[in-house]
C-alpha cells in the first residue's frame, strides 16, 4: 500500500487543506492512505494553536486524512528548518510512509540547484550568509539574500512561505537518504489559515462545514500577556539567559519594553528589528513561559525524536499501526506516559506543560 504522509499545523483546516489531502489521494489513486504528522498544542510561529491539537486532529480525519501523529512541541513549536528536520525525521523513520506531499505557490520552480548548494555547504552561501546575518539581518532573511546573489531569481521564489518549507523538507529528505518521494501540489484559491484567526466571521466560509462548530471555543493568545509580565517583574537579565533561545541581548529588549505595553501584540511590535522577527519573538516568549532551560534543549534536539504519539485515526488509520508499528525505527505511543528513556520523559513533560499552558488560554 502506498502510504502518503502530509506534514500540517490544520490552525484551523480550511478547504485547501481540504485539498491537499484529496489531492494525495488522487495522486496515489484509491488504494492509498494519508497520514496526517501535525504540530501539538504551539505552532512554528509561535501562537497557540486555535484549539487543542485532538479536536484538530479529529478534523483532519473527518478531512479524509486515516492517521494523525503529533509533531511533539519541541519541534512543532521551533524555527522552519527546526520544525522541517524533525517532521521529516518522523515520517522517514516511520518506514511505510512511501510519500510525502505538500503545498507550494511555484511548483515547478526547479529547486535541485538551491537544494545543492544547501546540502553541500557552498562556500560563497556560508560567505554571503555569514556578511547578512554581522549587518544585523534576522535569519530567514540573510539565508534569502545569499541564495539571490548566488542564484540570481531566486528571491520571489524563497521567501514565499510553503515554498521555503518544501525546500527544506526535500532538503531533509535528500541530507538523509529518505526513502520518500515528493508530491508537489499547487496551492490554490485564497484560503488562509491567519485571516480565519484574524477575523472568524467574516472568513468562516472558508472553513469546511464538519470543522466550524469545533472551533467555538478558540484560545486567546492575548491572555499569555499577565503569565508574561509576572516573570518580566521578578526576572533579572541573567535569569532569561537561562532559558532556551534566550541571547544576542534580547533579554535586555524584552525587559526594556515590557512595562511600557499595553498588550502582548504591542509588546511584540515594540521588539521586532531587522534581527527579530514576529514569529522569532513568538516562540521566545512561549519559552520563557514554560521555563525551559538551555542546556535542556539543548540535549533534547541533539538527541533526535524519541517518539511520536497517535492523535486520532479511522479504521484504515488502525490498520496501519496494526500492520507496520512494530517495525518503525520510531516509536508510537498513545499516551505520553509510555514514554520510557530520559530523551522521552523530557520530551513528555514539556509536551505536557505546554498542553496546560495551552489549556489555561481557553
């Protein structure tokens, strides 16, 4: 059977998601399955997730999606490349997901020469990226420039959201020999998840109608504000250089202009520069919160994937753990309490504090 693996936050699943998972479908014809692998309970920018990562995952099978497995936090919640190396970890050591497929706005973009000079570490990229990133570029952006000077045109086509993400899962799967083939699909249609988070009502209609009455209790990510202020009170800069991510003096930013906003979107706003975007911000922030040290992490992201953990499935989502879980280079766990070696606990509980600091937004 081929088994086709979708990589999703669904923060909220739209028709084009709606899509996708059809489009995968087809592409396999009808005796193919779709898994699903989606982030938890934070996301790669940063925000909670609009509702809990279940209540999504039950969306995404009644989308036509047979298994969904979690992304855990420490990933789902991290910077592209972060975020694209443990998902494709994931679905790589599964072993019976045969594809990948995923959304692009320029499909036929030939990506093979970007994916070269990436995967050998081109000396003029290291050159070029290495002169952005002293003039005080955020990341996402020197990583764009050098690509343009070394391959003029490039530009338009890299800093266009999915189609950094497809390149970097291709990256992924090339870096470590995956035996998984690529699916490309064209994104189409206006569909967006941000403008539903942004204005429900007006853009419901984008919204498949199975999935709307789930989202009627979504989280509010203007209420992690007084948890923030309360650690920015009793906090010194040495304490935030503790945590994770925490450093290049942005702990010095966040305590200079906490106490002069009025809300956690005017606090953002007053710390974003030409090296910090939204999103790099976000995802500090959501670090701070769950205390997480350092080193910690650290070890965590060096140590690899411990496991991933079964979110929902149908019956032919059944049938595929029941058939191929045993020989997974991965292991797939239902709760996180079957988590047994000291990578997995860790992993565990930060999952867990992520998921109670998610649930006090509602």
């Amino acid at each position: 059977m081929n088994i086709t693996g979708i990589i999703a936050e669904f923060n909220p699943l739209h028709k084009g998601h709606e899509r996708l998972i059809a489009g995968s479908r087809n592409f396999l014809t009808s005796s193919g399955a779709c898994v699903v692998l989606m982030s938890s309970n934070f996301t790669q920018r940063g925000s909670p997730a609009i509702v809990n990562e279940f209540t999504r995952a039950s969306v995404a099978i009644k989308a036509g999606a047979d298994l969904v497995l979690e992304l855990p936090f420490i990933y789902s919640c991290s910077a592209g490349q972060d975020f694209a190396r443990g998902a494709v970890e994931i679905l790589g050591r599964l072993n019976f997901i045969t594809h990948i497929a995923f959304g692009m706005e320029d499909v036929n973009f030939s990506v093979e020469p970007l994916i070269n000079i990436l995967l050998h570490e081109n000396h003029d990229y290291k050159n070029f990226l290495k002169r952005e990133l002293d003039s005080g570029a955020s990341f996402a952006k020197a990583h764009s420039i050098a690509l343009e000077k070394l391959m003029p045109g490039t530009l338009e086509f890299i800093t266009k959201p999915n189609n950094m993400l497809a390149l970097s899962y291709m990256l992924e799967i090339r870096r470590h020999d995956y035996k998984l083939k690529t699916i490309a699909m064209k994104r189409e249609g206006n569909y967006s998840s941000k403008l539903i988070r942004e204005n429900f009502s007006e853009n419901v209609n984008m919204l498949p109608e199975y999935s709307r009455e789930l989202l009627v209790n979504r989280v509010d990510e203007k209420n992690l504000w007084p948890f923030l202020k309360s650690i920015f009170i009793r906090s010194k800069p040495e304490d935030l250089r503790k945590i994770y991510g925490i450093d290049e003096g942005i702990e010095n930013l966040f305590l200079k202009h906490w106490h002069k906003s009025t809300s956690l979107n005017d606090f953002i706003g007053r710390c974003v520069c030409a090296r910090y975007t939204k999103a790099h911000i976000r995802r500090r922030l959501v670090y701070i919160l769950l205390g997480l040290d350092r080193w910690e992490m650290i070890g965590a992201l060096r140590s690899g994937l411990p496991y991933t953990r079964v979110l929902a499935f149908n019956e032919t989502g059944q049938k595929i753990l029941r058939d191929h879980s045993k020989n997974s280079d991965i292991k797939i766990i239902t709760r996180l309490k079957a988590t047994e070696d000291k990578v997995g606990r860790y992993f565990a509980d930060v999952e867990l504090k992520a998921t109670q600091l998610h649930e006090l937004l509602l």
